[in-house]
C-alpha cells in the first residue's frame, strides 16, 4: 500500500466522520446529504480499491491515478454545487410568492379596517 493511498483513505474516512458529525448535529440536513455520501463513498471506494482508479484514470486518460481521485472530487463538489444552487433558485421563488401573498393579505386587512 502506498503512502498516497493512505492519505487518501484517511481523508476520507475524516471527511465520511465529519459529514456524519453534521447530521449528528443537525447541522446538514439528512435529505441534503444524501449526495455528499455518496461522493465521500464513491472516494473510499477509489481509495481502497486502486485497481479500480486505475481504471478509472486509464479510461479518463490520466497518467498518475491518484490524481483520478482530485478530478472526481471536482466533479463531486460541482454536482452539489448545482444541486444547491437549484434549491437556493426554489427557495427564492418560494419566498417571493410568500411576500406577494402576505402583501396581498395586508391590502386586503387594510381595507377591512376602513
């Protein structure tokens, strides 16, 4: 086993008990981290299992493989970059039919009162 394959393990590992820490904490939401699992499960997996990122890299056409792992860990941070950014996106609809609503409610007391 390499020193490179240690540290990745390791890391891994840390990040896996540092997810799971923040849904302990209720500070990550179960259903918002479903896809961080799966990216820190998906780096043990290369991780314990060089052949595989091997692989990996040969069909990618990367010369070192461990360097497979930092390309997927991009591709992993850029998929849940955008699975946020559409929830922001909803969320942000959400709250500007909720201001309308509670405007609309407002005007409609207002003039109730007179």
């Amino acid at each position: 086993m390499d020193k490179i394959q240690i540290y990745s393990i390791v890391g891994s590992l840390l990040f896996l008990f540092f997810i799971l820490s923040l849904i302990k904490k209720r500070k990550l939401k179960e259903e918002y981290s479903i896809l961080w699992l799966f990216v820190v499960s998906i780096l043990l997996m290369f991780s314990v299992f060089r052949p595989i990122l091997e692989i990996f890299a040969d069909l990618v056409g990367i010369y070192y493989a461990p360097t497979a792992l930092l390309l997927f860990l991009i591709i992993g941070v850029v998929a849940i970059l955008i699975h946020y950014s559409v929830i922001i996106s909803k969320l942000s609809e959400q709250n500007k039919v909720l201001i309308q609503e509670i405007a609309l409610l407002k005007h409609k007391l207002s003039e109730q009162k007179k």
